[in-house]
C-alpha cells in the first residue's frame, strides 16, 4: 500500500495491512516540515530461527512502530537522534516498511520455547 505524502493532513489518516499472519495498523499524520508520523502496531506470528538449536519456529510479534517519514532527503536543523525513513518519490509504502520491519524482528536473537525451557 503506497499513501501520497502530499494527501496526508494533520487529521491522522488510519491504514490497516493484513497478510495471513500479521496485521500492521496504524495512522500516518502530517508533523511538521517535511516530516509525517507514523505510528502503527505489529500483530500476529511471523517465522523465525531458534538461536540455540536452529530450528524454525513461528514467534508471536506485538511490536509498536513509532517513526518519521521524510518527504525527501531528512536533514536536522539540530542534532537530536529521531528514528526518519525516507521517502524519495514522494510515498510512503506501507508494504516495505512493514518487511523492513519483520526483517529487524527476525534478526534479533531469537530462542524457542524448547530452547528456553533448558
């Protein structure tokens, strides 16, 4: 799902993306300049190796994404540390943000149940 940034007010737009086993819902605002807010949750199982043993299991996700969307390139007046993606065509597209999303979950040390358990 792409969203214009040029169409998103200060009034939060909702969005909801369902695969068959995540839901990414949320709202994109206009903040400020050329920065929109999103924030949105992650819910449902994604598939993740075990750390330990190296056996796949599916691990239930219930993250909260909170972020800044740049229209463009993001240059900071000051140096504060603000989480910004960027988006150079003028969309934010919800869909690669959300595999970039899982792609971080995935990639944190991940343990089974069996694993945890000894």
């Amino acid at each position: 799902m792409k969203i214009k940034l040029i169409k998103v007010s200060k009034t939060p737009s909702d969005f909801e993306i369902k695969t068959d086993k995540i839901t990414f819902k949320g709202f994109i605002q206009y903040d400020s300049d050329k920065l929109f807010r999103l924030n949105a949750e992650i819910k449902g199982s994604v598939a993740v190796i075990c750390d330990v043993c190296a056996e796949d299991y599916n691990m239930n996700v219930n993250e909260k994404v909170d972020f800044f969307i740049s229209n463009g390139l993001y240059e900071s007046s000051n140096e504060s540390l603000v989480d910004v993606v960027e988006a150079m065509d003028g969309e934010a597209d919800l869909d690669e943000i959300l595999v970039s999303e899982l792609e971080l979950i995935k990639s944190d040390y991940n343990t089974c149940p069996k694993c945890r358990e000894n």
